[in-house]
C-alpha cells in the first residue's frame, strides 16, 4: 500500500472509522470534482497543483469537495488512535504544554469549556458533521446555491478540522508510526496544509502548533512565502 488513498480506503473497510462517511451524490459536479481530485492525487501530480481551482469551476464547489474529504479522512487518521486518546491519557484538548483549546458552538456549549481531547474532537466532529449534512449550508444539488456564509463557515470549519491534526501529531504519533500509517498521515496534513494556504483559509497563528512540522515536510511552501 503505498499509495495514500489506498491506505484510507483500507482503514475505512477496516470499519476503523468512529462515524460514517460522508459521501458525494452520484451524477452532482460536486462528485465529478471530488473523483478527480481523486484521479489528481493518485496520479502523484506535485500537491501543490493538485489545491489549484481546475478552471471553469466555482470556487464554493470545489471548497464543499474537499472539506468534505479532508473531514472523512481526518475522522479515519483519528479513529487509528481514538482507542489510545482517553479521558486519562488526554485530560485536556492540548497540542503541547503551549497550547489549549476550549470548545465553544453556541449551542451546547455556549461558553469556551476545557474538555478533555476526546469529548472536545467528538463535539468537534459531531459540529463538523451536522454542518456538512446541513443541506442549507451544503446544498446536494447545483441549482439550489451556497448560503453567503459558505466561505466563512468553511475557514471554521478547517480551522478546527486542523487542531485534530495538532493533537494527534503532538500526542499520539508514535501510535501512528506503529501501524505505519505515518507516510499516510503525512501526505494527508500536506495536501490539507497546501489546500488551505492555496486559499488563505487558516489564520497563520493557528498554524504555530504545528510550524516545525510545516517546516520539515512541507519544504516546497514556507508559511513566509504568502
Ligand atoms: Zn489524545
């Protein structure tokens, strides 16, 4: 298995996933646009061309692709560890002794509330989730069109998606290099990081958990350079 997606598609077969994955409607632009994104990456064209907007389409389109996506994949690399993050081993949702997060929705939690990291990346997860089944905000079909606030809920939506990354990269590596998914996981944050630096879609400060990390695999795009 040396190819990335075929790793997630293993994992997902594994049922290793602790929630379904979300999928795209047969016949819609939007699965069109997600298959060869698909055929992109498989090709091993450079990342940094894969992010790019293919011409002709929406911009809103091919953001609903693959925050679609980036979530089905960071609920797989997740669920690879979700046995070895516990309410003991992970008391808080931290990313290092520098950084903590509280979770806040404005409904359930309505004030930013430490969590230990497995109830915070559930909650995280479950809000992710009821967005992107949300058909107001993640419309099926092409003629009903993106509510306004598409773009700004997709940048929450990938900024928190990128704090599970910062937690399993800081806490749980070693479980991920012992299943060998560390290529995998690698190539995933890559094309997530490329993905949303193309668009300028998460705040740089946000990114400082895991900036050596940026700067050891991610060469060919120093967080300067934009
Ligand atoms: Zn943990």
């Amino acid at each position: 298995m040396n190819n990335f997606l075929d790793f997630f598609h293993f994992m997902d077969k594994k049922g290793k996933t602790f929630r379904p994955k979300k999928r795209f409607t047969h016949g819609t632009i939007r699965y069109s646009l997600h298959k060869q994104a698909q055929a992109s990456l498989q090709s091993g064209i450079n990342l940094r061309d894969v992010v790019k907007l293919p011409s002709g389409e929406h911009m809103n389109d091919w953001l609903a692709v693959h925050v679609v996506d980036f979530f089905n994949r960071i609920n797989l690399i997740y669920g690879t560890v979700s046995e070895y993050c516990t309410e003991m081993t992970c008391p808080k949702m931290s990313g290092g002794s520098r950084y903590e997060y509280f979770w806040a929705d404005g409904d359930k939690f309505k004030k930013p509330t430490a969590l230990p990291a497995p109830r915070y990346i559930e909650n995280l997860m479950d809000w992710v989730e009821g967005q992107i089944n949300n058909e107001d905000i993640f419309p099926i079909t092409t003629d009903i069109p993106f509510p306004r606030s598409f773009q700004s809920l997709s940048k929450k939506i990938l900024t928190r998606l990128f704090r599970v990354f910062v937690h399993v990269y800081i806490h749980h590596f070693d479980r991920i290099v012992a299943i060998g998914a560390e290529p995998h996981v690698n190539t995933c944050f890559k094309h997530f990081y490329y993905f949303v630096m193309e668009f300028s879609l998460i705040a740089s400060k946000e990114m400082e958990p895991l900036a050596e990390l940026i700067k050891q695999i991610c060469k060919e795009y120093s967080p300067t350079e934009k």
